[in-house]
C-alpha cells in the first residue's frame, strides 16, 4: 500500500507545479498539501520541482505540508531525516541527484538537502475524517490513495479537497480515478492527458 517513489508521475506532477506558480506569486505563506505520502518522495519531488522554478525567496516561503494516516511515526521520521537509499534514486532526470542530494555519512545512503526538506513538513491525517486539515492551498496532490477508497469515500474527500483548496486552485490526482459526474460543477480539467483539475467555485457556497 506504501509503494512510492520519487518522481512518480512525473509529467502531472511538473504540470501541476507550472500550471499553480502564477497563483502562488501573490501569497506571503503559499501552501501546498500532499495528502498520502508515505515515506516521502512524492512531497520531496514537489518541492525539489517547485525548486527548479522559483526565485530563492519565493520558495523559502512556500509550505508543503505532507500528510498520511500512518500513525506509528515511521513516515514523520523518514520524512524528517529524508535519507534514501542510493540504489532507489539512480533513475532521477538528469541533473536533479547531483544538484538535490548530498553524502549522508552512511555509504550507500544520500540526503536531501536541506533548502528543499525544508519546505516539507508532516503530520498524521485520515482522509476519510473528511475533515480538511487547512484552507486556501493553490494546490492539492493525492495520487495512488483514493484507488482505495469506496465510491461514496472517494466523492467525500474530493470535497473536502474542494473546501481546502483556495479560488482557482488545483488538485492533483491518480491516473486511474475519473472524476465522478456529480463533482463535476465542483473541479474542472485543465490538461487532456493527466488528471489535473481547477477548482471551480460551486456558486452556492458550499461542496
Ligand atoms: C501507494 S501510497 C502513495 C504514495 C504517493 N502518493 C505516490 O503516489 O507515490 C498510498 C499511501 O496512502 C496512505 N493512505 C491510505 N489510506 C489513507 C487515509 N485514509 N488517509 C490518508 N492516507 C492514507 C497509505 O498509508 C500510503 O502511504
């Protein structure tokens, strides 16, 4: 169920980064959320993607704020340490190894450097609490955890992402899952070949 690795997905994943960066431009605290992350790779690569991006400044400002239901501390020590084993980071795009990770100490192990772990920080959420766990992200990622959910839990949760997500914001999601057809008046897809979507504001104020 944990299975991850960085840079997965990479094309929605660099969309989702370009098409949110001009609504992040205007906000002091930008926030992203990456919900179901299990050890990690997937918030380090948006961070390491929104790096490639941004000026110095702007990106020492945004929040990643990863979350996931295990609850044993496993994921929030894996993420605070954000130590891989080389042998898992040996097909990142060219460049990125060199210029994101560093020697830890441990042969056979590299760290993330420290301008983009940390952006990143981690707390234990259920999705299916619905309870959103902020306001205002520009954007949402949630990739390979719904595909566990049942219909009824998944169109809970894509509200709930609908309320956390601010005007226009964007949500990020797994190949396999359609938007089901009563959400939607709520999110719009802005890219034919990934699942990425905008928010749209559903008019009567409420998901
Ligand atoms: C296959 S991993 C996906 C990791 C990453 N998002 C990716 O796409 O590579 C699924 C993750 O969803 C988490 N998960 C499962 N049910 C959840 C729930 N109810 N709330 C939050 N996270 C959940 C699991 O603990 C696991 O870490």
């Amino acid at each position: 169920m944990a299975f991850t690795f960085f840079f997965r997905d990479q094309q929605v994943l660099e969309r989702a980064v370009e098409y949110s960066l001009p609504s992040l431009a205007g906000r002091n605290h930008p926030r992203i959320w990456d919900a179901g992350v299990a050890m990690g790779q997937e918030p380090f690569t948006v961070s390491i993607l929104f790096a490639e991006r941004m000026g110095h400044f702007a990106f020492n400002n945004l929040r990643i704020e990863a979350t996931d239901v295990e609850n044993t501390g496993q994921f929030r020590l894996a993420i605070e340490a954000a130590v891989y084993p080389q042998e898992e980071l040996s097909r990142l795009p060219q460049g990125i190894l060199e210029k994101y990770f560093e020697e830890d100490g441990r042969p056979g192990y590299l760290r993330v450097i420290d301008k983009v772990r940390r952006r990143v920080t981690f707390q234990c959420h259920d999705l299916l609490s619905f309870k959103e766990i902020g306001h205002g992200y520009s954007l949402i990622v949630c990739k390979n955890v719904l595909l566990h959910f049942q219909p009824g839990e998944r169109i809970e949760v894509l509200k709930m992402f609908h309320r956390a997500l601010a005007p226009g914001g964007f949500l990020a999601t797994e190949q396999t899952q359609e938007m089901p057809p009563q959400l939607a008046h709520l999110f719009e897809r802005v890219i034919p070949d990934g699942h990425l979507f905008r928010k749209v504001e559903s008019g009567d104020g409420a998901a």
